[in-house]
C-alpha cells in the first residue's frame, strides 16, 4: 500500500546540494537564466513561432511584386530624407542643437517628403 501513496514535491524532487558534480548547479543557472533572456527578448513568446511568423510574412512578400516596389520607393525616400538631414546638421556655421531642433517641426524644412 505505500507504493500507492503520493510524494510530496519536496520527495519527487532530488537535492541539488547533494549533487557529485559541483558544476550542476552552475549548468542549471545558465540553462535558467539563457531561457529567461530569450523570453525577455521574445516577450515571451516561442523563438520558433517568431520564425514561422516571419518566414510565411516574407513568403507573402516574395510573391508580391507591387509591394516589393512600394517597399523600395519608400526605403529611398527614407534614405534621401536622411541624407538631407545629415548635410544640413553637419553644415559649418551652425551648431547641431539648432538642427535637430527644427527637424521636429513639419514644414519648416525639406524633411518631410
């Protein structure tokens, strides 16, 4: 009849301190906190949906030729934005607070595309 009966979890569970290996217990922190950094990078989710997520995305986006355009147009114009704005704050004469502080504003330079 004892065969039968529950253990507790304290039971089931074998002592760490009792372990041969000093190393074991190192192990199992690395193996804890690896698992941990990547659920904080994930916001928890799983690594391998995060991949199947962007592979059907990227998927959908190779059989899309008009998006891939409108994606390009858009990524240049980004690029071309940038541009103009690295020469205007490297301008001599100017200090760069004043540049960046005019980029916030909508019209009142070329930022805006």
């Amino acid at each position: 009849m004892q065969g039968l009966l529950r253990r507790t979890r304290s039971e089931s569970v074998p002592n760490q301190t009792n372990s041969l290996d000093p190393l074991d217990g190192l192990a199992a922190t690395r193996h804890r906190s690896s698992f941990g950094a990547i659920a904080q990078l994930t916001s928890g989710l799983s690594p391998a949906t995060l991949a199947q997520s962007y592979s059907d995305w990227l998927t959908h986006l190779l059989g899309s030729p008009g998006k891939q355009l409108q994606l390009a147009a858009k990524g240049g114009r980004k690029i071309m934005r940038f541009a103009d704005y690295a020469m205007r704050s490297a301008s001599p004469g100017r200090p760069i607070a004043d540049n960046m502080s005019s980029a916030w504003f909508v019209g009142t330079n070329s930022l805006v595309l």
